[in-house]
C-alpha cells in the first residue's frame, strides 16, 4: 500500500527520447527527513529522473506528485513553490547582480516578504557581502550558494541538487556537504550524483538507478556499497 | 534590475512612433512641378539653396495664372517622367523637349521656348571625326540619339547631368558635349568652361510641359495660361533675367558664401540622420517580429520568411527604392519620397538585423531559459526578464554597424528626391563649380557622425564584455 502522505511520489514513470526508453516504469517515495541521494552511473537515467520530476522534461506515462499534488497538472509558479533545482552550471542571470537574481522570481511572483528572506538566506549562506556583485565575479563555490538561495527564496518543499560537487575542490565541497544538511531543515534536499565520496558525507538514504530503473533503496550501504559489475575501478 | 538597459528596447519604437506621424505630403491645391534642378540656368539651386531659374520663373507665373500654388520636387531627369506617370508630380517644368516618343505617354502643352542642340568641345580637343572622341550626354535626354547618329565615331558617355559632363571635360576625362547651345554659353560664362561651340545646331528644339495623359481639365488650363504668358511682358521680362541678349551670353548669377553653403550642408546632414534613424528604428522593430517569426512560427510561414529574407538581401537596394516609389503607385499606393525612403531602408536592414537577432537569440544557452522555468517564470517573464536583456549585448554592435552602413548607404535616396546630404552636396558644386572642395567636406561630415558611432560600438562592446555579458567576438 503506498504511503500516500509521502513528500515526493513517483509512480510508473516512464520517458521516452525519441524510440529509447530512458526512464523504465520508476516509482520511488521521498519522505521528509534527511538529505536523500540519487546516485548511479552516468547515462542511469537519474538526470532524466531530475529533469522530469522539475517539469522541464515531458513524461510520456506515469505520475509525480509533490505533497499530494500532480506535478504535470501545475503551472510553471505553482511548481515552483513545490519542487526547486539547482543546476549543476547554476545558471544564474549573468545580466542580474546577485540580489537581483535572488529576488527576480519572487518580485515577478509579487510574494510577500521576499526581501526579508533573500537578506536572512544571503546571510545563512555567507554571501550577504556579495549581493551587489554580477556572477561573472564570483567563484565557482560563491556561484553555486547563490543558486541555492537563489531556489530557497521560493520556499520550496523539495529542492534538488545536480551533480553540485562536480565542479569544486575538496574543501568547498566538504563546506557544502555541511550546508546541505544545514539547509535540510528549510526544504527535502534530493542530490543527484554519482560522487559517493560527497554522499556519503551529506546524505544518510537514497536510491541506485540503472538502465532507466530504480535498483535499490534504503541506507548508503545499500545503495554505495554494491557496485555494478560494469562500473570501472575507482 | 534591468535598468539601464531598457531605454534600448524602446527606442526603436519610439522612433517607429516618430516615423509614422511625421513627413505626410498632402496635396491639395498646390500643383507639384517637378524638375532637375542641375540644369542652370534653366533650374538649378542659388547660393541661398533656393530652386531658381528660366523653368522655375515660368512656373511661378503658370502657377499664379490657373489659381494654384507651386510645389516643386527635384528629381533625377532620366527618372522624372516616370515620376509624372506614377503621380509623384503633376507637371514636369524643366526644359523638355517635345518628341513624337514623349507625345505617345503624356500630353505637352503648346512649346514655351524653343532652343537648339549645340556640340561643345573643350579646348585642345582632339578632332571630331576621329576615332575615339569621347562626348557626354545628359541620360534621358535627346541628345544622346543625336550625338549618337550624327557622330558615329564618336564614344558616347551618359551622365546625371550637365554638371557632371562639365567636370570631366576639365579633368580631361572627355572631350566634348552635346547640350543646348543656351545651357553651354551659360556654363562658359559661370564657370569659365571653355567651352568651344562647334559647326552649327544640330537641331532645334521646342521645349513643351508634359502633364498625365489623364489630366486633361489642367492640361487645357496650363496651355490656356501659356499662351497668354507668352503674349504678355512677362516673358520677355523673365528671359532677359537669364539669357539678356544671347549673342552676350548669360547673365552670371550671385557671389558664392561659404558661411551659407555651410549652414545648407549641415541642414541636410540633419536630415540624412533623420531618415537613417528612423529607417533603421523601424528596421529594428520589424527584425525583432521577423526574428520572432522565423524561430517560432509553423513552416507554412516561415520558410516563405526565410525565402523572404533571403531574397531581400540578395537583390539592391536601389532596385527595392525604385520599386516602393515607382512601382507601388502601379498598384495604389502612393507613398512620399520621403517615407518611401524610410521605408526601404527599414525593409533593407531589417533583412539583415532578423538574422542578427535569430542567432542572438539562438546563443543564449537553453539552461537559462530551464533556470527560468524551474523558479516558476512563465514564458512570457522568461523571455523578457531572462532571455532579451542577454540578447540586447549581442544586437548592439551589429546594429550599429548597420546604422553606420545606412547612414553612407543614405546617399543613395537623393535619386528620389529626398534632400540629404549628398544631393545638398551635388546642388552646391552644381552651382559653385568647386567639386573638390564640397565631395571632401561632405565626406568629412559623413565620417564626423559615423565615427563617433564606431567607437561607441567599440565602448559598449568592451563594456558587455568587462560585465560579462559578451564571450565571443
């Protein structure tokens, strides 16, 4: 019987690109709690995963709900105050100074508070000083927490990571792996990542996909310590 | 949030709002007497810049006598007749002759003078049967057959006009010219041409005023008034302005004032920036919808844009001028020299811009507009919150540049009478002789306001890229 109060619920959902069939009748509840990790190998469909469940991709069969609601049935504004994501290049506004890309959605949302949020997230993530630079002079850790609170703003229940330790050095990524489990108190962290060196420090559950299939579920153990016997030697 | 940067996007509409309420002709009871105005003496510009001459006086006079009031707008004479059959003008008062071929497209009133073909040579001409000699002619003139039949050996040049065939005399370029004896005596005197009349008149000639062969009702009123003009002693009075007595050659006309001469070129570089402005503003607007288009809209339309497009950058501007004011009176549309001029550089450039503005918009990454979407923007908010302030970096230079290319390219509208610089340029040196002088100040003052645009292009340009908003050249 599935849990029908679950935070995040993917039911059968299957995506098609083109005639391949990169997602496999997934299903998977997130319950509130913990930092969540989705890891696998690349091309495991767990970025697929990703894209579907934040509406940028369309599902070809199967449901996504967020706190009961269907993602698919929501407008872009609707989804976003359920589900955000931080893009593994963050892509923020290069045209927008740091506070305006932190306030653009909510000022163009017209929600209540905003400024006072953005100042306390600016605050919490150590970026306060910055909030007039542009991001082509931030590094890429500076950019990387102005895309966190560039997603935070909006309050979202769920927030999702994309490979966030790709790109930083040990120590930055040390500093996230704290941060993520800071922030876990305002929203369900999900990570996507195949760096279990990084999961295994910010996440305690998640699940392995492969070949377009959720294959495990439960503690990192489970998901870390079994590898596939295609994955190369690390 | 995106501040400084939004007066641009206006712009353009703003100046397509300007375009659109400015430079309606209206023409009511004034009569529009078309003419070259590079014909001294007949018409051609005084040291004011006002249109005078024999052509121009009797105009007057026709005008006062049917009730009407003169309008007249200078044209290209191979192109002025055109002109009176697409309406542009009502009458043609400039020296034309009466030929059996013109009398098959409009209808001449009765002669208002008669004069004659005379063969001018320079001095130290080379003899005129031999092979080699280099004559010009003015196109669309009679000359040009006559000069053709009578001297065979003889290599026939055309030109814009009798000024043009003078200065290449002096440089030596030619030899001779065929002209009326009137108009040649007169250049001696003016300008010192030394010109050499040569044999005896090749023909005369009976100069008539043409009208629309639909124009009866003011056919008859203008040969009514002729008649009487000629009876009465205004003519004689008027003649004698110009030709006082033939045999002593013309009258010269007034002094020559830089300080004026000055103040009409600045004028008219005022009014090459206007017309380049404002045709580049709507050229804009219309390559934003026409970029819009072409990303966005279904195939049926925009292959059919994309062919569009593509046809309008490879055929020549000239050819596309030529078509908006000649042509589309053919189908109804009448549109001024002016706002024919506008509107085909906004046509031409905008061929261009859509290109610049479809790739602009292509080079944005496709994250930025997934980032957009992920924190709830709409397309619409995406578009001009995210997307379009990123384009306006990229559309800058490129418009600019085009700007710059219009603003030269500009010149080219004096062929339908719009007064620009060039053709203030052209009038000057038609009535001062000083070629040299005048082409280098013009082209001077063509620099003086493309340059200043080239280097803000360059400010802006490093600026963009200092914020970060310009990655590759």
């Amino acid at each position: 019987m599935p849990d029908e109060t679950a935070l995040l619920r993917v039911d059968s959902l299957t995506v098609f690109r083109g005639r391949r069939k990169v997602l496999d009748c997934v299903s998977l509840e997130i319950a509130e709690g913990e930092p969540f990790a989705i890891v696998g190998e690349s091309g495991s469909g767990k970025t697929t995963l990703l894209y579907a469940v934040t509406g940028l991709l369309a599902m070809s069969e199967g449901t996504v709900k967020i706190r009961g609601r269907r993602v698919a049935a929501l407008s872009a504004r609707e989804r976003a105050k359920l589900v955000g994501l931080v893009f593994q290049d963050y892509q923020l506004f290069p045209h927008l100074s740091v506070w305006d890309n932190v306030l653009l959605a909510p000022m163009l949302h017209g929600k209540m508070g905003a400024d006072r949020l953005a100042r306390r997230l600016l605050e919490q993530l150590r970026i306060d000083n910055l909030a007039s630079r542009h991001p082509h002079e931030l590094s890429g850790g500076q950019k990387q927490r102005v895309a966190i609170a560039r997603s935070l703003v909006l309050e979202p229940s769920v927030l999702f990571f994309d490979e966030p330790s790709a790109a930083l050095d040990a120590k930055t990524s040390d500093e996230l792996a704290v941060l993520l489990r800071q922030i876990s108190d305002r929203t369900q962290v999900v990570v996507v990542s195949h760096d279990h060196a990084f999961i295994e420090r910010a996440c305690t559950r998640g699940a392995r996909m492969a070949s377009g299939r959720v294959v495990r579920e439960g503690g990192l153990a489970a998901i870390l310590d079994h590898e596939p016997r295609w994955t190369l030697p690390r | 949030m995106t501040r400084p940067l939004r007066w641009l996007a206006l712009l353009p509409i703003l100046l397509a709002i300007l375009l659109t309420t400015s430079r309606s002709f209206a023409s009511g009871e004034t009569l529009r007497v078309g003419l070259s105005g590079t014909y001294p003496p007949f018409s051609h510009f005084d040291e004011e810049g006002n249109l005078a001459g024999f052509d121009v006086d009797i105009a007057r006079e026709l005008c006062a006598k049917i009730g009407r009031e003169c309008e007249f707008r200078v044209l290209p004479w191979d192109g002025i007749l055109s002109a009176l059959l697409a309406r542009k003008i009502d009458v043609i008062v400039g020296s034309m002759a009466i030929t059996e071929e013109r009398e098959k497209q409009v209808l001449f009133t009765s002669p208002y003078y008669e004069s004659g073909a005379q063969l001018f040579v320079r001095e130290n001409a080379p003899a005129i049967g031999q092979r080699g000699f280099r004559l010009g002619v003015t196109l669309g003139t009679t000359y040009g057959q006559i000069a053709s039949s009578r001297f065979p050996e003889a290599e026939v040049r055309t030109y814009k006009g009798d000024v043009a065939i003078l200065q290449d005399i002096q440089s030596g370029r030619i030899d001779g010219m065929v002209t009326d004896r009137l108009v040649g005596l007169h250049m001696n005197e003016r300008y010192g041409a030394g010109l050499v009349p040569h044999g005896e008149l090749l023909f005369t000639e009976r100069m008539g005023i043409p009208v629309h062969p639909d124009e009866r009702q003011l056919h008859a009123e203008l040969d009514h008034a002729l008649r009487e003009l000629r009876s009465s002693p205004a003519y004689p009075r008027i003649r004698a302005r110009y030709f006082g007595d033939e045999r002593a050659g013309v009258a010269g006309g007034a002094g020559f004032s830089w300080r004026t001469s000055l103040t009409l070129l600045g004028r008219a570089l005022l009014a090459t920036i206007e017309i380049s402005v404002a045709g580049i503003s709507l050229g804009i607007a219309l390559a934003v919808i026409l970029a819009a288009l072409l990303l966005w809209a279904p195939a049926l339309v925009a292959r059919p844009l994309a062919f569009y497009v593509d046809f309008i950058r490879s055929t020549p501007f000239l050819i596309q001028l030529f078509t908006v004011y000649f042509g589309l009176p053919a189908i109804g549309v009448t549109l001024g020299a002016w706002t024919s001029a506008a509107l085909v550089i906004a046509i031409h450039s905008s061929a261009y811009l859509a290109e610049v503005v479809k790739v602009a918009y292509q080079s944005i990454p496709a994250g930025q507009r997934h980032a957009a979407n992920t924190l709830g923007l709409t397309r619409r908010e995406a578009l001009v919150h995210v997307v379009w302030p990123q384009m306006l970096p990229l559309l800058s230079a490129p418009s600019l540049n085009t700007l710059v290319a219009t603003i030269k390219d500009s010149a080219i509208v004096s062929v339908i009478s719009v007064h620009e610089l060039t053709m203030q340029a052209q009038q000057l040196i038609s009535t001062s002789f000083r070629p040299m002088e005048f082409y280098l100040l013009t082209a001077l003052l063509y620099f003086a306001i493309t340059y200043p645009l080239l280097l803000l292009g360059r400010r802006m340009e490093r600026r963009f890229r200092a914020k970060g908003l310009l990655h590759a050249g």
